[in-house]
C-alpha cells in the first residue's frame, strides 16, 4: 500500500508539473499575441494619477505593447462604453471599473470571458474573480481637510461630526447625482446612516465639484477646509502642501474595483495581458506605495512608509451594491437637484 501510495503521489506530482507547464507555454502564446496585435485601449477613471502612469509605463517598457488611453470619471466611462457597445464600433479592449458597473455591463454581454490570467493566483481574501472580471485594485474613500483651516481637535473623527454648524458652507463634495466618489459616499452613507443624515448633511450648503484632482487642491488653496469624498491615492501627490486624510473612525467608504475584457476588443490578448500586469507584485506594490488599496497577497512586507502602512489598515464601511445603484442615484438626484 505504501508504494502504491507513493506511485499515485508521484504520478499527481508529474501531472501537476505538466498542467502547470501547458498553463505556461499557453499563456506563452497569449504573450505572443499581445505582442502581434501592438497596442491595448485602455478605459479606466485614474485621471491622470502618478502612480496609474508608472504602471502604464513599466507595461509598455517590458512587453513592447503601445497603451491608448481614454482616463475620465466613471459616468463618462459608463455611456462611451454604452455607445460603443450598442452601436458595434469596437474601441475599448479592457476597462477597469467599479463591481457594480462591471455586474449592469455582464448583463448587457457588453463584457466577456477574459480566460484567466496567472497572477489570478495572487489574489489575497476577501477578493476573488470570476469568469468575466477580475479584482484589480480598491479605491478608499475618505476626508481631506486643510491642516491650516482646521485644528487638530476640530478634525472631523466620524461622519456625523460634519453636522456640526461650524462646517456650514465649508464643505466640498463631489457630485453625488453622478457614479463616481461622490455616489459611492452617499450610497454608503445612506445605508449606514438613512435618509435623515443626508438630509442633515445636504443642510450644510456643501459646495460641489465634479474634478477630484482639482477639488483637493481646492482644500489645499484654504477654499474649502474639508473635501468629504478624498481618494487616498489621489492625496499622495499633495505631499507637502498643508493638507492631510482624515480616515473615519467609523469607516470609510470603498469601491472595488475590477478588470474587464470588452466585446469586440481588436486587442483581446493585449487586454489580458495588461490586466496580469496590473496585478502583478510590482504593480501592487506601487500602487500600495501611492496610498491605494490592493487586491494581492505579500504586498505589505514592501511597504517602509508610515503612511502607506496607516491607509492599508483603514476600516472599510462598505460599498455600492450592484442591486442598490440604481436607486441610490436615483435619490441622490432628487434629493440634491
């Protein structure tokens, strides 16, 4: 028994060794492929971020492969897509997009099968992917607030302290009627807190912007001394000016977000191949080091900076729910007209 034991254990080593060796040689061919077609169309909401740039540019460095870009608000991204899709003039090969986007999009088939990449493997609990999207970064939602407007002791510690009168007419948001940062706050928060608290909140006369990059520097100017919908990553580059992420003790708010092969793409084996790039280690740690949160395992023993270290520990409060997108939009629009 023992050496027929051994035997069977030897024969599952060997076909192991053989699976994992045509999983190779095949995504191989897809290396090739890539290659052959010479450039990836790209659609993604970093707006322009230091840290998406580098990793864009590491890609067309190792594998020779052109990246056309179309970088814009999630809404934005939505309806080209939607346009693309609907009238069969194939641009997009792989976007990255929220879950809940990703989920209304595999119902209108304008995604398909990515196939599987290798570095699926990587993928560190609770993040998991499925047949048509693969979890490629998550982006956390918090509060910035101008270190020269606001004291320490008055820093905003739980969102309901942005009820307070001193903030009224002295909050910055984004569009909350739009998918984006500014949705993903109100749907979270309305979930957690109901309808009363942004209610509430709607009372204190907040200003609106629809640029995140410019609506942080806006706080970094002194026009605002707190802007509720800050992206952690999109806060590094602020380093230096007088402004700081204030993460909520209570959590904040978080949107998952996913990789995706789009129907039609001209460049399908360049799409999955930069979605294997994006969730390599190198990758993730870059993003890790630019304040961004991530989907992989062994990111964290990369990390030196404290700040990196303290936005990786954030407590999440939760995101918009595929079923509740809809009509979380929907009442953000009437409640915010």
């Amino acid at each position: 028994m023992r050496t027929g034991f051994a035997t069977a254990l030897v024969m599952f080593g060997f076909a192991a060794i053989q699976g994992a060796c045509a999983q190779e040689q095949d995504w191989d061919k897809v290396i090739a492929a890539a290659k052959k077609e010479g450039s990836v169309s790209v659609y993604h909401a970093q707006l322009g971020a230091p840290h998406w740039k580098l990793v864009v540019q590491n890609f067309e460095k190792t594998y020779g492969i052109k990246v056309q870009e179309f970088d814009a608000r999630a809404s934005e991204i939505t309806e080209r897509i939607r346009t693309e899709q609907t009238s069969q003039r194939f641009v997009a090969d792989v976007e990255f997009h929220g879950d809940s986007s990703i989920l209304a999009q595999r119902e209108t088939d304008f995604i398909v099968e990515h196939g599987g990449v290798p570095n699926m493997k990587n993928l560190r609990p609770p993040f998991v992917a499925n047949s048509h999207s693969i979890p490629a970064w998550v982006q956390v939602v918090c509060t910035l607030v101008n270190t020269s407007m606001v004291k320490p002791a008055d820093e905003p510690k739980v969102w309901k302290d942005l009820l307070d009168p001193k903030w009224k007419g002295r909050i910055l948001t984004d569009d909350m009627r739009a998918a984006g940062s500014g949705q993903t706050v109100f749907a979270v928060l309305y979930k957690n807190y109901g309808e009363g608290f942004l209610e509430k909140l709607k009372a204190q006369e907040m200003g609106v912007g629809r640029d995140l990059q410019e609506d942080s520097r806006r706080v970094a100017r002194g026009e605002y001394p707190i802007f509720i919908n800050q992206i952690i990553a999109f806060a590094s580059p602020l380093k230096g000016l007088p402004v700081k992420v204030a993460t909520m003790e209570d959590g904040c708010p978080f949107t998952p977000i996913q990789g995706a092969i789009l129907r039609g793409a001209p460049h399908p084996n360049a799409g999955r191949l930069f979605i294997n790039h994006l969730i390599s280690k190198e990758s993730q740690v870059t993003y890790a080091k630019a304040w961004m949160g991530v989907v992989t395992q062994g990111v964290e023993d990369e990390l030196s900076d404290p700040d990196a270290k303290r936005f990786a520990q954030v407590k999440l409060m939760g995101s918009v729910s595929f079923e509740d997108r809809e009509p979380m939009l929907k009442r953000a629009t009437e409640m915010f007209k």
